[in-house]
C-alpha cells in the first residue's frame, strides 16, 4: 500500500482485471483507489499482456509510482534475463519501463541463481531483495529473508538464521535483525526479556516506522515479554530507543497472549499502529467466526480493533482474512480475506481495504 492508502499492489491470479492478461498465470497489478482503474505491473516489454511467466510479492514505493516484484518471466526487459529462475524487477508505472534489479555484477545480465522477496525504499531509489547468486560479498553463516525499508532507506529489517550477524544470538533459530546502512552496524531485534540473548523459538516477517525505531515482528518465542503464555506465535514490537519488547497480540482483558496464533505483522510510520493477522478469538469482543482476522493495535491507547468487520458492523466476517498492509498514517488497512460479506457484491477471494 502506497502511504497515503491510495495505491494498493498485489498479486492476482484473475484475468479479468484488465484487459490484456492472458497467461493464465499469477500477476502484479496495482489498484487505484481514488480513479478505481487497476494497472497491470508484470507486463511484457512490448507493452502489449502480461509476462510470459507469474509474477508474484509486490512492493511499492511511498507514492505509488514504483513496484518491486519477483517473477519468472524472461520477456519484462530487454536485458539478458537468460538464468532461467526468478528475478527481480522495478516497474515504473509513470514512465511504463520495468528494470531488472537482480543483475550480475558486471550490470549485463541476470544473476546465476534465483532472486526474491524485494523491499522498496520510499523514494522507489533502493530495493533490497533475497538472493542466491554469487554477489562476491561476505554473508552470513546461514540464510536470512524478508527484507524491509526504513521509508529513508537508511535501515534494513530482515529475519535469518545465521548466528554469526550479532554476538549474542545463540538459540540456533531464525531471528529478526535491523542493519543500518549509514553506520554499517547490526541489532538483534527479536531479544529475549531480560535483554541478554535472542528468544528461546524462532522469530521473522519484520516490519518498521519511518525511522526504523520501531520494528514489529512475528515470533514463537515465549520470552520476549512478560504476558507470552499461550505457546503460539505472537506479534510483538521492540523499540529499539528504549530496548523494550511489546506484545501486540494480547487479549481483550490485556493480561496475556491470546489464544490463538498471531502473524502477518504491519506497522505505521510514528510505530503506534500495528495491523496484524490472528487466529485468537479474545482479542476483541466480536470476534465469533473461529477463524483468522485482521486487527490493529494502537498502542498508544492500549486499543485493539477488529478491522475483517462484515458489512453490518456487528461481528468478523464469515471466512478468515490476512495479509495486513497499513497506510503510513494508520488510517487504512487493506487485507486479503475470503469472507463474502465484509461489503456487498464479493463473489470470491478478494483483497479489502478499510478505513479506521
């Protein structure tokens, strides 16, 4: 989602969103919602349909006009995409170009293995990406994934498995880790309560304000924070100003984990809103369709709202719902969900939006 909530990219496998996709495959497209037009981003570099493989894991910049996308296509640039494996891309959607940005380091082709999971930078000026290829750089000891932006580019959010990024990370499992690219320094963000050590479970899917002081994670960890007794994944934020570890998916009474597994974290750019994704059924009181839905905690009023409303106002919807991405100000929350009846007319799987 654009800052503003007015871009939203995703992925579809529809091939009736415009007019001119017909590989039958997975695509990218971007859907405005003060014009309700949608743009196909995975186009072929004629200009003419959809790329000759699926697109998938968009990412776009602050003002809409720059995605990042991983695909298995060959004919989105004219470059040598001849590694036969995904790559990943830049659509400029004011100009019509698309960039390959997973090139070798000679800057004449595709790297020599997949590329994937791209993060853009707010300025659309930087994307950070996965990738198997020989960068001729120094990595860790295991691999590490997810990538995020600070909205200046300046820090980097990712999970991984390497043990050897901080010294004390210990529990052999994937942690959630911020690298600052100015200082050229790593913090352990997924750190257990007493500030020592990592978690005693695995921790990822990172998420960060503007500034990169507060991240929002998942985790299975149980000692991050105090209240953590339900033995499921949570979503937790750390701020890492004061070295302090939140639990965001707590229950309606704010005394414990709820019960249920939580994932899917999202967070705007002050850090007070966080939209996440949960299959715990006491973290509002309305919540009795037993599935997975989208919350947002503020965490500044201790608050948390059901956001996979039905149409009435009155419940959840009735199918589950993830997938949360948050506008910068936290005003707006779009979501994947399966209900049919969060607003009238939905057939199928669709992806929502809403408005706090």
């Amino acid at each position: 989602m654009s800052a503003d909530g007015r871009f939203v990219a995703f992925e579809s496998l529809a091939a009736d969103l415009v007019a001119d996709d017909a590989n039958g495959d997975f695509d990218v497209f971007v859907r405005d919602l003060k014009t309700g037009t949608t743009t196909l981003v995975s186009a072929n570099r004629a200009g003419t349909g959809s790329g000759n493989g699926f697109s998938f894991a968009p990412a776009i910049s602050a003002d809409g006009r720059f995605v990042a996308f991983e695909s298995f296509a060959t004919d989105l640039v004219a470059d040598d995409d001849a590694n036969g494996d995904f790559d990943v891309f830049v659509r400029d959607l004011k100009t019509g170009t698309t960039t390959l940005i997973s090139v070798n380091r000679a800057g004449c082709g595709s790297g020599n293995g997949f590329s994937s999971a791209p993060a853009i930078s707010a300025d659309g000026r930087l994307v950070a990406f996965v990738s198997a290829n020989d960068a001729g750089t120094s990595s860790g000891n295991s691999q590490s994934r997810f990538p995020v932006f600070s909205a200046d580019g300046r820090s980097v959010a990712f999970d991984s498995l390497a043990g050897d990024l901080v010294a004390n990370d210990t529990n052999f499992n994937s942690d959630v880790f911020v690298r600052d690219l100015h200082t050229g320094t790593t913090t352990l963000v997924s750190v257990n309560s007493a500030g020592t050590d990592s978690g005693n479970n695995g921790s990822g899917l990172a998420a960060v304000s503007a500034n990169a002081r507060f991240v929002a994670f998942v985790s299975s960890a149980s000692d991050l924070a105090g209240n953590d007794t339900n033995f499921n994944s949570d979503v937790f934020v750390r701020d890492l100003k004061t070295g302090t570890t939140t639990l965001v998916s707590v229950n309606s009474a704010g005394t414990d984990s709820g019960n249920g597994f939580s994932i899917d974290a999202a967070i705007s750019d002050d850090g007070r809103f966080v939209a996440f994704g949960s299959y715990a059924g006491d973290l509002v009181a309305n919540d009795t369709n037993g599935g997975g839905d989208v919350f947002v905690r503020d965490l500044k009023t201790g608050t948390t709202t059901l956001v996979s409303v039905n149409r009435a106002g009155t419940d959840s919807g009735n199918g589950f719902s993830i997938a949360a991405a948050i506008s910068a100000d936290g005003r707006l929350v779009a979501f994947f969900s399966e209900a049919s009846d969060l607003i009238a007319g939905d057939t199928n799987h669709d992806v929502a939006t809403d408005a706090l």
